[in-house]
C-alpha cells in the first residue's frame, strides 16, 4: 500500500538536508573534510513544497537591471542573463521595486529567443490590495509569462491583504508558489508569525557568513514548515569585499573548489542545510561567472563551515 505524504511529512524525514546530489548528511557532519561533488554536477536544492529541484544559486536584479531604455545597458544585461543561464542558473528574483528591471528581465529573456529554462520570481509592493492584483497582472505582461513560478509579499507590506490574493491566483493557476520577503535583518519577528500561522511555499531572508540572526528561530522554524528559503545580500552588498579586499583566500578554499572569494561567500551560505537559494546579483559578465561556478565542486560541512567562520572573523 502507498503511504502518500504531505509537504510537512516530507521535510521532517529529510530534515538533515535539502540538497540534492550533494547530502548533508549525520555522518558527513562527522567529518571535517569537505563534502566531495561531481565537478560536472549542479548543486541543487528541493524545495518542499513539490519536491521540485532548484539550482542553489539565483539571479538578483535589484539596481544591476534597472536600466530602462539605454540599448548598451540592456545588452550587457542580455549577456549577464546568458553567463547566468550557462553556469546553469534558472531564479531570477525582481520587484516592481526595481524600477525598470521587470521590463529589462522580460526583454533580455525575449532577445535570448526564451530558449532557457527560468524559474520566474517576483514581488507584490503596494499597500493596496486592488492595486496589488493590478501590479501581479502587470508583472507576468513585463516578464513576458502566463504564470509567475514565485509571487512574493515584498517586505511584508500589507501581507494579510496580499497573501489572500496570492493565494486565490495560486488556485486559479495564475501563480505556483507564494512567499514573503524581508531584508537587512528586518522584521523577523513579524515573518516568524506569519510562518507559524499561514501556508507558505518560500521566504525570503538575508543570510550570509556575517549576519546569520535566521539561523536562531526562522531557518529552523522554515525546516519545521517545510518552506523553502531565498537568501539576499549574500555580499552585504559590496561590504563583504571590502572586508577581504587585498586577502587572499584561505589555503583551505582549494578543498571547496573555490578560486574567488564570491565563491567562497556563497559555498557558505548553499550549504546551510536549510537554505535553497542565493540571489547575488552582478553588473559584470565575469563577476557572473565566478559566481555561478559556486553550483559545482565539493561543498563545506559542518566543520568546515566553522573554519570559514573563524577565518572571515580574524580578518
């Protein structure tokens, strides 16, 4: 006989990790070693809601796709999209926030003739719930899309309104997956309830080597759920750069296959068991690339990540 199992069911059996391919695993948490990889493999993670696979590593467009009408901007966008989507990327984050950056996303992903699978993920940023509606309508016309994969609250403005919404366009089909945002460490009490309290598919945090409050009560309470979870500013912006700039990585980065501090950054943050995603987000075809060759190779354990905590901590 088969036992079918719900979303939460399912998270608490798989709780030692959502990663794919790669398995945080009780007896890897043994090791101080490195968690091998298949260089050629993704590292990707489930997200519980469906069981569907997500390639840990998204795109952001805050500021770096705000770009409007200007033709070279927009090109250098299209190519930054093209190394996204060759490193094996698939989320692309945006808010109508963003200024133009919905409308740029929609237009680089139409002049790459739509031929890569991408993982649609934007926000509801208004206070009105009328107006809200309006602007998921205008979101899916911009991005060129009958049907958003991820529709976001946007730092919880007006969430009770919205969520309601969100979740009548999810049954209609409009919509796969809803979610709530929050950033700069905010709020945190406040996404804490709604989780406790209201069926989510994602959240959406800051999360990187630096600030990691989530880890106390959201991060385990989103295993507990079974939500899956985006990080933002996974850099601190370019904080964490200036921190290390004239460092050099730390010997032991070779055993993570890691050749650039972004990728030593951002091993960090996919390997938390309870992370999904990270959204750095590049106005540089090369930045790009080194960010997204943080989806293959070896990835930290436990102890290992202690060691990165200690070494970005004495610098």
């Amino acid at each position: 006989m088969m036992i079918k199992q719900n979303r939460r069911d399912f998270i608490k059996l798989s709780a030692a990790s959502l990663a794919t391919g790669i398995c945080l695993s009780p007896l890897s948490l043994l090791s101080a070693k490195p968690l091998p990889a298949d260089k050629s493999r993704l590292f990707t993670k489930v997200i519980p809601a469906t069981g569907e696979k997500l390639p840990a590593i998204g795109m952001g467009s805050w500021m770096t796709f705000n770009v409007g009408q200007d033709q070279g901007a927009r090109q250098n966008c299209q190519q930054i999209l093209r190394a996204f989507f060759n490193g094996g990327g698939t989320l692309i984050d945006s808010s109508p926030m963003y200024g133009s950056s919905e409308e740029v996303i929609g237009y680089c992903l139409e002049q790459l003739n739509r031929q890569n699978k991408h993982f649609s993920a934007t926000k509801v940023w208004t206070p009105f719930q009328s107006s809200g509606v309006r602007q998921i309508h205008d979101s899916q016309q911009l991005w060129g899309v009958d049907k958003i994969d991820l529709m976001q609250v946007h730092n919880l403005l007006s969430w009770e309104k919205h969520l309601e919404s969100l979740e009548q366009l999810k049954q209609e089909g409009q919509i796969k997956y809803i979610g709530i945002t929050t950033s700069h460490g905010r709020r945190h009490e406040q996404m804490e309830k709604i989780m406790q309290t209201r069926e989510l598919d994602f959240i959406q945090l800051t999360y990187n080597v630096l600030d990691r409050e989530a880890e106390s009560r959201l991060l385990p309470l989103a295993r507990e759920k079974g939500i899956a979870v985006i990080a933002n500013r996974p850099f601190q912006r370019k904080a964490l750069f200036h921190r290390v700039q004239g460092k050099t990585l730390p010997a032991s980065a070779q055993a993570i296959d890691c050749h650039h501090w972004a990728q030593y950054f951002l091993k960090f943050i996919i390997s938390h068991p309870d992370i999904s995603c990270a959204i750095p987000a590049t106005s540089q075809v090369a930045h790009m690339q080194e960010n997204m060759a943080a989806l293959r190779g070896a990835m930290p354990d436990e102890k290992f990540r202690a060691k990165m905590l200690n070494d970005i901590q004495g610098i």
